[in-house]
C-alpha cells in the first residue's frame, strides 16, 4: 500500500512540473498590402534609398537586392550616391501579388538618373529588391519631364476585368510578334523608352537609314523585321500585374549576339544593322504593358546595356 501511495505521490510531482503544453492560436496573416499601401512602401524605399539607410526599411530575411541585374549588397550602389528624387512617378500596384513597379527618376551626386523599381513583399516585409538604373543625362531629363500616360491610371470597371492569366497572356504576345507572330496591338499603340517615343515618330531617325521605322505603329514596325538583331528574349518575367489598371509590369533580358549585320523589310531594301548591334551585349528591360479590350494599347520601357548573357538574379538558370 505504502508502495502505491509513493507512486502516486511521485506521478503527481512530475505532471506539475512538466505540464502538459498548451497549442497556441496560429497567429493571424498579414493584411495584404493594397494599392496606397503598396506606393506607401515604394515612397519610404525612396526616402531611405536618399538617407543612405536601407536598414530602417521593414525587411525579410535573407532579402535580395539588385542593380541593373547584378546582385549587391542591401546598401550598395545607387544607395551610396543617391542625392534626391526626381519629378516623374508612375507605381503599378498588385495586391494580389504582394509586388509593386515603379518608373520615376532620382538624383545621384545631383545628377539625374532615371529608375525602374520592383518590390516584393512578404508578410509585409520586403524581400526582393529589383531596380535598373539609368544612367544617361538625357535619357533621364527625357523622363523627369514627362507625366504618367493618363491611360496607366484608368481603372477597369470591376465586372470587366480580366484575370491575371489572360493579362499576362495577351503581355506575352509581343514577344510573339517579335518572333515574327502577331499581336492584338490597339490603334493608337505607341512605346517610350528610356523617355524617348520610339513608334509613330516621325522626328526620330538615325543616321544611315534611307527609311524611318521610328515613324511606324508598333505592328507596322515590328513587321519591318526591325527587331531581328535581337536573339532571344529570356526569361521572361511578367512580375506586377495590376487587374484594377489592366497593367502588366515585366522584367526581361534581351540578348543581342552581333551576328546579324543586314535585314530585309518586306518590300523594301536589305538594311545593314546599326553599329551598336554589331557585337555581343544584353538589354536589361523593365517594360510596363496597358492592356484594354484584350489589346496593347501603351507599352513603357526602361532599359540598360549590361554583358552579353547577363542572367537575371530573379531567375533560375535557363
């Protein structure tokens, strides 16, 4: 009997001093990051990027940073150098997926330079960091002096809007047609880059041309096989799609070999290919697409020379 009360005794002692543990509620995630606060987030990126203080940006572990598809340290690059921000602001903004675009421009040692943002939250905290800096005075005076396209800031009735796959599908069709495809361009298509309106502009020309393919709509230049000396377009990365906007924001690679030195346009005379294509670099392209009807309407880019074969940080190896 002594024996059994001992055991009890003991059995007791152990439960209180090794309780059962509790199960603890799962904590709740996070609010999702709508549109003002998704341009909230790129607003504090750019004022901590001229403070020279990335680290008092709320940040997830193991966050990776690039500039003009290299990957740095978090702090490194324009980050030393940035003085200001520019005029020029354009966010293109996916709740859904936790991203944000951005095109604007921001002063470096006093001197403008135009900028292409992307930002990846998770459970608000920023993970990736993707930026391309242009680094051309005129390039950026071009961009600090232009104003968003109104068509950029349209909303899609909600009853209309289409889903991310079919924005993203109709986004990749223009590297269809630069393969030599087709695409549903609208009638009023036109392309900026770097500032500058590359299709339906007639006082854009280069030197050596007997005919001006800036003057042509953006089928009608592709069409001219304008494009040729570009190889390959990888990846492919339609990151931020904005469905209230009927955006979409991508990032690509476009790799130039040189190894194409004429083209022939239908109809018209063999072209030689302009000198800068004639040896092996890569373009590094932010480009934001204005979807309406199932139809490219605006297309805006942002682009920088890099190596030839650069990869993108963001990527797996192809």
């Amino acid at each position: 009997m002594r024996t059994v009360r001992l055991l009890a005794l003991l059995l007791a002692v152990s439960a209180s001093a090794y309780p059962v543990a509790q199960t603890r509620p799962a904590a709740p995630p996070a609010p999702r990051c709508d549109r003002t606060c998704l341009e909230g987030v790129v607003d504090r990126y750019l004022d901590a990027l001229v403070a020279h203080d990335a680290f008092s940006l709320p940040l997830a572990p193991g966050v990776i940073f690039s500039e003009n598809s290299q990957r740095l340290p978090l702090g490194d690059g324009l980050w030393n150098t940035a003085t200001g921000v520019g005029d020029y602001r354009l966010y293109v903004s996916d709740p859904e997926g936790g991203q944000v675009g951005f095109f604007g421009t921001v002063l470096e040692n006093g001197e403008l330079v135009a900028l292409a943002l992307r930002l990846k939250l998770e459970d608000q905290r920023l993970a990736e960091i993707e930026t391309l800096v242009v680094r051309d005075a005129a390039a950026a005076k071009a961009v600090d002096t232009m104003e968003p396209q109104p068509a950029f800031l349209e909303a899609v009735p909600a009853v209309s809007r289409p889903t991310r796959q079919a924005l993203v599908a109709v986004a990749e069709r223009y590297f269809t047609a630069i393969d030599g495809g087709k695409a549903p361009f609208g009638p009023d298509c036109n392309r900026v880059q770097n500032g500058t309106q590359t299709t339906n502009n007639p006082s854009l020309q280069l030197p050596g041309m007997t005919w001006n393919p800036f003057s042509l709509g953006c089928q009608a230049q592709i069409d001219t096989t304008f494009f040729s000396f570009v190889d390959n377009v990888r990846p492919r990365r339609f990151a931020v799609v904005d469905r209230e906007r009927g955006l979409v924001f991508g990032l690509f690679m476009f790799h130039v070999s040189g190894v194409v030195t004429s083209y022939t346009p239908p109809g018209r005379e063999t072209m030689p290919a302009l000198p800068q294509n004639l040896s092996p670099y890569t373009i590094a392209v932010a480009e934001l697409y204005k979807i309406k009807n199932g139809q490219i309407g605006r297309i805006e880019a942002m682009q920088v020379n890099v190596p030839y074969g650069t990869p993108s940080p963001f990527a797996p190896t192809e």
